[in-house]
C-alpha cells in the first residue's frame, strides 16, 4: 500500500508529458497546413518578427471601411497630361524670359557679333581661296578684311558725297515739284480747293512748332544712336578679325562647353549651320546687288536725281526680307513723285514691281536654292518679331537665324533617329526572317565559265 501513491504520482507525470507532446504535435500539424492559418516553413523565421507587432483582425461586429483611392488615380488622364505638358512650358517660358532679359542688356554686343558671323560668312571663302594659293593664315585674314572693310567705307563716302552734291539740286526740284503736286491737285477731279492746301500746310507748320522740343530731343538721341553705330560696328570688324583667323579654335572651344552625349550630334550640326549662313549671305548680296544695278539704272534713264544713292539704299533694305524691299521702292517712287512728276512716279513704281517680280520668282530660288528654303510665314514672323525686339538690325538677323536653326533641328531630328536605331536590338524571330535580303534580290552567281550574268539575264 506503501507503493501506490508513488505509482500514481509517475502515472499522471506520464499523461502530462503526453499531453504536452499532443499539444505540440498540433501546433506543428497547424504551422505546417495554410489551411489552418500556418505559414510555410520557409518564410517562419522571415515572418516571426512581424507576428509579434502585426495587429489583430478587426472583431466581425465592426463596420467595414472603405480605402480612400490614390489622389493620382483620382485626376483624369487628361488632366494630368495637361498639367505635365504646362509645368515643362512654364519652365521653358520662363528660360526664354531670362534669356531675352539677358540679351536685351548687352544687345549691343549681341548685335555686333551677329553682324561679325555673316561678315565673316561672306569673306571666310577668299580667306580659303587665299590659302590654297599659299598665302599665310595671317596675311590671308588681314588681305581680305582689309579690303572689305575699304570697299565698305568707300561705298558709303560715295553715298555721302552723291547726296551733298545733289542736295541743292534735290532742293530746287522738291519745290517744284511740291509746286507741280498742288496745281494738280487744284485741276484733279478730288475738287480740292486752294483754302484747303493752305489748312494743310498751316497745320503741318504748327505741328513742327509745337513738337520743337520733341524734334530736338529726337535729335539728340539721333546723335545717340550714331555713337553706338560706331561702337557696334569698331566690334563687329574685331569680332571678324578673330573668326576670320581662329574660326576653327573658336568653334572647337565652343564644342567643349556641350555635355559629351550631345557634342557628337552638336558637332555635326555646325557644318551644316555654317554652310546654310554662307549661302544665305552671299545668296542674299548676289539678289541685292542685281536689285540694285537694274532698280538704279531705271531711275536714272528716268532721269531721277540721286540714282546712285537711291541704288545703294535698295542694295541695304535687300538684306530685310519683304519690308526692305517695299520700304526702298516706295523711297524711290517718292522721290520721283517730288521731283518729276506723277508720270516718272508711275514709271519707276513699275520698274520697281518688275525687277521684285523677278527678284522673287526666279532669282531667290534659282541663287538661294533649297538651301535657305524658309515657309513665307515664318519669314513674316521672324522679321516681325525681330524688328519688335531690336529694330532695324532684328529684322536683318531674323531669317538667316529662322534659316539656321531649320537646318540644325533637322539634322538633330535626324541624327537622333540614327541613333536610335543604331541602338536598337537586332531584329530576331520572324522579324530577322522578314529583314535578311531574300535570294531573289541578290545577284545570280556566275557561270561556270567565270564570265558575269550579261544585264539582260532574267
């Protein structure tokens, strides 16, 4: 009897370590099966620390709540693209803003330097003719500046001197020719009367009298205006010394200021850019030059004076696309109307329409080629615009630049294209099949003789 109570004591230490082995069996069988709410063996250890800090399920009693949608997702398409495509503008818009600013503080600089590249694109081909006969760089470049910049200087002395020396002749004839206007306005059917000529005259009169001071102040300003004509034009002839003689160097710098992923394409495309500048500008003299000689020679068979200075300033506006041309024609026709009367007016405002005629329709693209083809709209614009932001010179400076920057954004547009298939996979699958040159295309072998299929083999 002594016995049982430790016999019965081991019994029930035996239940519970059975117990306990049952429990843990389950617990193994429940991690092992998804079924019951286990996780793979694998990722335990990975999820262990999770367990510990994830939250409990909500009691089945809560109310289901609905996740709030992505602001993202929530904005149209549409919406979105839009604001992508206005953000990017702005940021441009604002690039161009600071740039104008810029360029509107030193406009002067800019200006002269501008007029230096196509100087220097109407000489840079002597300074090569120059050297391949074996003269110097040096003696190549000052030759040929030199001499340009006289037959400049010399040109614009004979302008002067035609105009001081027909000034009182020019006078007389003005006169006259106001005298001629009026009688023939007093006999025209217009039924204009004497009284108001008079009105006329007496208003323009006091007009002069009354904006004196304005006419003065416009006079100074005038003498203003000269001063930076002479500044502009003393850096426009040292910029073209140092792009005649280091042009290349100077483009080879530039070339190291563009980010190395872009400088082959930018590299490729200044060649270009030169060639359609040149042939803008020695185009551009060529149709000058002959508006001027057959312009010219019509005013003076038609007895006009100052024909040789009238020729000249037609050669000038010829580099303003459009507007030069009528600007100089109706000079013309003015100064004919003054002195020679409505007849001669009529006669040279024909020769004028003639010669732009011809100008237009069969020496710009006979000489210019497609080259510097530009669309009519964007010539208007651009001379528009220029003309708004810096003047006279604006205008001058407009098209070649408009021309310029065609031909760059061409070849990038295509240069890019290349690229792109050059970096592209090669074709595989079907693709390849469909791209390899099939045997029909290719030549047939020759004979066995050696000789090649004559050209009518079929």
């Amino acid at each position: 009897m002594s016995k049982l109570p430790g016999w019965l004591g081991q019994v029930g230490a035996e239940l519970s370590r059975l117990s306990e082995r049952l429990d843990e069996r389950r617990a193994e069988t429940e991690a092992d099966d998804p079924l019951l709410g286990g996780t793979d063996p694998v990722d335990s250890g990975k999820d262990e620390a999770a367990h510990v800090d994830q939250v409990p399920a909500p009691p089945t009693y809560a109310p289901t709540v609905a996740a709030r949608p992505d602001p993202v997702a929530a904005i149209p398409w549409g919406m979105r693209v839009a604001a992508e495509a206005g953000w990017r503008l702005l940021v441009l818009a604002g690039t161009l803003w600071v740039l104008m600013r810029v360029i509107s503080a030193v406009q002067l600089v800019v200006l002269a330097f501008v007029a230096a590249l196509l100087v220097t694109a109407l000489l840079q081909p002597t300074v090569a003719r120059l050297r391949r006969h074996g003269l110097p760089r040096g003696l190549a470049t000052a030759v040929t500046a030199i001499s340009g910049f006289v037959i400049m200087g010399l040109v614009g002395w004979f302008v002067v001197w035609q105009v001081m020396d027909n000034i009182d002749t020019l006078s007389d004839k003005v006169t006259k020719g106001i005298d001629d206007l009026k009688n023939w306005l007093l006999d025209s059917p217009f039924h204009v009367t004497d009284k108001q000529i008079n009105d006329i005259a007496k208003n323009l009169s006091d007009t002069v009298g009354t904006n004196t001071e304005a006419i003065t102040t416009a006079g100074l300003q005038g003498v203003t205006v000269v001063v930076e004509f002479m500044t502009g034009a003393l850096l426009a002839m040292f910029s073209t010394l140092f792009l005649l003689y280091d042009g290349a160097r100077i483009w080879q710098w530039v070339l190291k200021l563009v980010p190395a992923q872009a400088r082959p394409g930018v590299a490729g495309a200044g060649p270009r850019a030169w060639r359609t500048l040149t042939a803008y500008v020695r185009g551009t003299v060529i149709v000058a030059l002959i508006d001027a000689i057959f312009i010219g020679l019509g005013i003076y068979f038609l007895n006009v004076p100052m024909a040789v200075p009238l020729a000249v300033f037609i050669f000038l506006f010829a580099f303003i696309p459009l507007v030069g041309a009528v600007v100089s024609g109706a000079l013309a026709v003015v100064v004919a109307l003054v002195t020679e009367g409505v007849f001669t007016a009529l006669m040279v405002l024909a020769v004028v329409l003639a010669v732009q005629q011809i100008e237009g329709h069969v020496l710009q693209p006979f000489i210019l080629g497609r080259a510097v083809r530009v669309h009519p709209l964007a010539v208007v614009l651009s001379v528009a615009a220029g003309g708004m932001i810096a003047g006279i010179g604006g205008a001058v400076v407009a098209v070649p630049l408009v021309a310029v920057t065609n031909t760059v954004v061409g070849y990038l547009r295509s240069y890019g294209q290349e690229e792109s298939r050059r970096h592209s996979p090669p074709p595989h699958g079907s693709t390849a099949l469909d791209a390899a040159p099939s045997p029909a295309a290719s030549a047939p072998p020759p004979d066995e003789g050696g000789d090649e299929p004559s050209p009518d083999a079929s």
